[in-house]
C-alpha cells in the first residue's frame, strides 16, 4: 500500500524525529513520522506517531494521499480543514519555505493530556487514542501557517 500511495505523487520527503515521552516513572520511545507529498504546485502533509513496531511510515502517506482525495473530490470551502488543505494543495513553496526555515534544538518534554484504551472481543483489539499538549492546532493562524 505504501508503494501505491508514493506513487500517486512527484515526489515525498520524509521526516522522523523520535522522542521521550514520560509515562508514569518512565520513558516511552515515541517515532514521529512526516510525509510531505509533492504533487504539481502543492504539498500534502502526513504524520503518523506510535511507540510499537508498527508501519510508522504507511500511515502518514496514507494521510498524505487522503488529503490529496479531499482536494480532488470536494467544492472549495472556507471553511477549516478543506480551506487550510487547498490551499497548501496549491502552494508548496509556501510550506517548504517554513519547512527549510526551521530551527529547533532545544525540544520540548512532551506531556500527555489524554490517554484513553478501548478492548474488544475479550481484549482481541484495541483502540488507543493518545493526545500529547504543548502544541499549536493547525487551524491557529493564518491560511500561510503550516503545521509540519
């Protein structure tokens, strides 16, 4: 699937960054992955973060690809998230600008603000939503601001 999703663009860059994050009296090893698919003029940003040995990188393109689904398949909108995804879709130098400007070294301790664990079947499945604080939510700001 992966394969699939990459070739649905120009180009994609990845980005990883792994983290600590303090869970009880510990650490959690966190990979962050970013995708940021280049398609024409725009950009279509993917992320995906987990601690498990999972597909770290399929997810992001998977959002990726999706946002690039919702621009093809959805009227314009001025309305957040489709306005903020079209736009981008349409001006990637403006967030690959941002992107190459950026300078971070000093990295926040990330915090948990919701942690949340649903079992089905008898603890067959599972489905865990975490939520880390600290951050700024894309729909803050102007149309120009990029998240990633």
């Amino acid at each position: 699937m992966s394969q699939y999703f990459v070739e649905q663009f120009d180009e994609v860059r990845f980005f990883k960054k792994d983290v600590a994050v303090p869970v009880g009296s510990g650490f959690i090893k966190v990979e962050v992955g970013q995708t940021m698919a280049l398609l024409g003029d725009g950009i279509f940003p993917g992320s995906s973060a987990q601690y498990t040995d999972g597909s770290l990188w399929q997810h992001s393109l998977l959002e990726s690809y999706r946002h690039l689904l919702a621009v093809r398949n959805n009227p314009r909108t001025e309305k957040f998230p489709g306005n903020k995804v079209r736009y981008f879709a349409e001006n990637a130098k403006v967030a690959l600008k941002q992107i190459e400007a950026a300078q971070r070294a000093d990295w926040p301790l990330p915090t948990i603000c919701l942690h949340r664990c649903q079992s089905y079947l008898d603890g067959q499945y599972f489905v865990a939503r975490t939520i880390i604080g600290g951050w700024r939510s894309w729909h803050e700001g102007p149309i120009e601001r990029f998240l990633y």
